[in-house]
C-alpha cells in the first residue's frame, strides 16, 4: 500500500530529553497533493520538517518516501532520492548569477551519476535545462544579475528555482511567503502552482490566505500530534481546530448559533 504515497509518515515521535515534540503521526500524502501544515508557534511543525527531511532522527516511527523507508538517512541521500526542501533562510550564492545559480543546483543534481568526461559532454544537457528553470520561475531578465542584486521576492523565486533544480517529486516549501507583500505574495503562489505541476508539495505556512489558496488538504498540528488531515473546507469546519485555534468559547457560540 506504502508505494502508492509519495509521503508516508507512521508513527512518528521526537523526544528531545523526556520532552516528546513529536508524538505519534500518522500522515499519507498521496502523489501530486499539494499540503499545508499548520498549528500555533512550537506545535511541532519545524520538527516534523527536519524529521522528513532528514536533519532530525525520529526517536520511534517510520518516514517512507515514495514507499521507501528514509528516516535515519542523512538529508542528501533523502535528497537524491527525490526530496527536496527549500528553507526559510535563503540559501543561494549571492555573488553567482540567476544563471549559475541554478546551474549549480542542476549539475549537483547531475554531477554523481557522471565521471568528469561525461559530465563535460552533458554540460549542454545542464544549459538547456537551467535556461527551462529561468523560464518557469520568470526571471529571463534577470539571467546574469547578481543574486545578491535580486529583490526579496525574485530571490525566493530563485531558491525554489534552486529547490526544483534536481527534479525532486517531493517538495517541502518553509514558510514561502513570509516577508513578502500581497501583491508579491499572490503572484509567487502562481508560481509555486505552476513550477509543482505534477509534484508533491508540503508547506509549513503562517499566512491563511496562502494556505487556502495553494493547498489541496491541511494537516493540523496542535501539540505534536495531527488532529485533522482533510480539505480546506473540512479543516475550516472541524470543531477540533476552531478549539485549537479560536478557543472553545467562539466554538461553542458557533455551535450554538446553529442549533437555532
């Protein structure tokens, strides 16, 4: 049944001393589903992104990726087998170009398979495929301007540019959108849409707006643990999340309100 998921969390727990962050999460997330994941600030959710992706060791459970187990392997070996994430802190080359940087991103991704004779001769192979990237993530003009001379948001188009290089199926996007304004932000959930065409993409996301407007089903974690899995409109009216988030008072009024 496994392979069937790109994504397959089960069981999974994190105890940090004999605090358990993580306690016991089951999750299925099928190929091409794009998910958001939310919960109030130390709900768990940075953790359960360095779990999948490798930078943390679970303390019990599974992580299977594509059906295969990952937990315990370190992040560029989960990477080479299709995984990749992008973090909140920019990780690009300021001082390479739009194009180099993404150059590198796809000869990284290339440079294992190849020994160096073959690697030169599939360099064209790695042009062709940088000036695709440049394409899709819409920084044409910007081809050999300086990283480090982007805008934010053109800078973050870039890394997810960078993220995609590799042609990883599995995407884990933190925090996307922070820092940017709306305008900037709806134009790069067009573009987060646009270059996952066919992946899988999990997101951890502050912004409402961005998680209903980019997310196929919402994972909600409150206190280590997934209290709803299911489609925006599901989460929106499950009473455990109106608890978790507006407190039981506001559900209880709602509930009521109902009732007449």
């Amino acid at each position: 049944m496994s392979a069937q998921h790109a994504l397959e969390l089960k069981s999974l727990r994190k105890n940090f001393g004999k605090t358990e962050i993580i306690r016991g999460v089951d999750l299925a997330v099928n190929a091409g589903e794009r998910v958001a994941i939310i919960g109030p600030n130390g709900a768990g959710k940075s953790t359960l992104f360095n779990l999948i992706s490798g930078r943390l060791a679970p303390t019990s459970g599974e992580v299977l990726l594509n059906g295969q187990r990952i937990d315990g392997k370190k992040p560029y070996e989960i990477n080479r087998l299709g995984l990749a994430r992008s973090f909140q802190i920019t990780n690009i080359f300021p001082k390479l170009s739009v194009f180099e940087n993404l150059r590198c991103g796809v000869l990284w991704s290339l440079g294992y398979k190849y020994t160096f004779l073959r690697f030169l001769s599939n360099l064209d192979d790695a042009n062709a495929r940088t000036e695709e990237l440049i394409k899709q993530i819409g920084l044409e003009r910007k081809r050999d301007v300086q990283a480090v001379n982007l805008t934010y948001a053109e800078q973050r188009a870039l890394e997810i540019g960078v993220t995609i290089a590799g042609g990883a199926n599995v995407i884990l996007l933190d925090e996307p959108t922070a820092g940017m304004s709306k305008t900037e932000t709806s134009h790069f959930i067009s573009l987060i849409k646009h270059v996952t065409v066919g992946k899988t993409l999990l997101t951890v996301e502050h912004d409402m707006g961005v998680v209903f407007g980019l997310a196929d089903k919402i994972a909600v974690v409150v206190y280590g643990e997934v209290i709803a899995f299911d489609t925006p409109a599901a989460v929106r009216a499950n009473a455990r999340v109106q608890e978790a988030y507006l407190g039981s008072a506001v559900a209880d009024a709602q509930s009521q309100g109902q009732g007449h």
